[in-house]
C-alpha cells in the first residue's frame, strides 16, 4: 500500500472445469460507494491499483471469469488504507499593503492530503546578500507582516506547509516592493547604499573633514560624486554628519565637557 495506490495479489482458483479468462477486481472506499472495477488478464496473480484517495480506507475483492460465467466476489474482503503524504504547496505569497519598512503578505491553504496541516514556514531574502531564502515566520496562520525593511527595496517570498509526513513542497516565489521614503528612501539610492554597504561609512567621513572648513555644498557634491548618490540623498547624509559634528565631535575634543 502507497499513498494513492497498492498491489493487490490473489490465488489462482480452480477454474470449474473451464479455463479462466480473466479476474475483476474491485476496489470501493465504503460499503455504499460504487466499487471502481479493474480487468486482468487471465495468467495474472496480482494487480497495481492507481489513483486512490490518499489516506482512505477501502475494500478490495476478486472474481473469476471463465467461458462458463462469472463467479462470486471472494467471501474474504481485504481492508486496506492509504498512507498520508506531505501537503501541496500552498498559493504563492501575495501582498496585501505595504509601507516603506513593512510588506503585508497572505496565501492559500494547501491541500492536507489526508492529514491535519501542523504549520507553514515563510520564507524571505536577505536584501543585504545573495543567499537562499530563509525562514521568518512558522504558525498556522495564512497572513504574515514582514518588518525591519528598507524602503524602495525588492524582497521575495515563498511558503510551504507541513503535516504528519514532513513538509510539502514550497510555494512559487512572489516579488514585492516596499514603498519608497524619505530623500534616500528610492530606488536608485538604495542601490547605490548596497553596493557602497562597506565604503560609504569611510567615505562620508572623508567628505566632512575634507570639507568641514567649506561649508554644506562642498561635502554634499564630495559625497555625490564618489559613492554615487542622488544631491537631495547626499544633503541629508551631508546633515547627519554636521550634526554629529556639532553634537558629538567637537565637543568632544574636551572630554571633559557636559556635552561630551
């Protein structure tokens, strides 16, 4: 017995004084179902029967056929059940809203295939590098909201469900776009921000010391021109340095001050 199948073997009877033609075997899931019958050949002893219902019970029964008639069912019914198999995969991940720093997603039941679904496991990437999804969420629930995003960013997602015999298949990746943000908060400027992830610190730090005697313009295009950022994106990191100059910095350079 398989999932949706099982082999069914029988003893040749004797055949009542006439060769025997073939044999009917009869498969039905209740005493009241219509029994799905199979035709074998004569010289067969045994049989395959496809396309059962997973996890169903079902009887299963042989008669002979000779060139006189047909006999009776055999007196002794075979009880047999199909086994359970994992889930299918649930629909592909969809969104529902999202803002700059979250992504709303929702999907649809997978099939049990005969068992109880005990969960599903969302999947998302890491924006930062390329690796394989990985898991954010495990539960019963059919919706997640994602959160910790960056803005204008692409993120994908993929779910899969599990029951009694192990995890089902995983959905069909989803593509999903968080809202843009802010001055930096697009597209463009969230690239430039990967590809620059271990230069720009030093850089930016560079542009304000280099230019912390001429003034904001000076570091804005200093920053602009080398790491590739947009003017309105490069004014506010050209800000948050000024004021962590302000702030921190040079006040700082006494330690000993209330403000350090």
């Amino acid at each position: 017995v398989a999932s949706t199948s099982c082999k069914v073997s029988w003893t040749a009877p004797g055949d009542g004084g006439a060769m025997i033609l073939a044999y009917d075997v009869s498969v039905s899931t209740s005493p009241v179902a219509s029994p799905v019958i199979t035709h074998v050949d004569h010289a067969a002893t045994s049989v395959v029967i496809l396309g059962l219902p997973v996890a169903t019970t079902f009887n299963v029964s042989v008669r002979a056929i000779n060139s006189i008639g047909v006999s009776s069912y055999g007196p002794a019914t075979t009880s047999a059940t199909t086994g359970v198999v994992p889930p299918t995969a649930p629909g592909s991940p969809t969104p529902t809203a999202t803002a700059p720093d979250t992504i709303s997603v929702a999907w649809t039941p997978a099939e049990s295939h005969g068992a109880p679904v005990l969960g599903y496991n969302l999947l998302q990437d890491n924006w930062w590098v390329d690796a394989p999804l990985a898991s954010i969420y495990q539960g019963l629930d059919l919706s997640f909201v994602a959160s910790g995003l960056l803005p204008a960013t692409l993120y994908h997602f993929a779910v899969s469900a599990q029951n009694s015999a192990g995890w089902g298949n995983t959905s069909r990746t989803a593509a999903v776009t968080t809202n843009t943000n802010g001055w930096c908060g697009n597209p463009s400027d969230m690239n430039v921000f990967k590809s620059t992830k271990t230069s720009m610190k030093p850089t930016i730090q560079h542009c304000l010391i280099d230019c912390a005697a001429s003034g904001a313009a000076c570091a804005e295009d200093c920053i602009s021109d080398k790491l590739g950022f947009s003017q309105p994106c490069s004014h506010c990191w050209s800000e948050m340095g000024k004021c962590t100059l302000k702030k921190c910095v040079l006040p700082c350079l006494r330690p000993s001050s209330d403000k350090c």
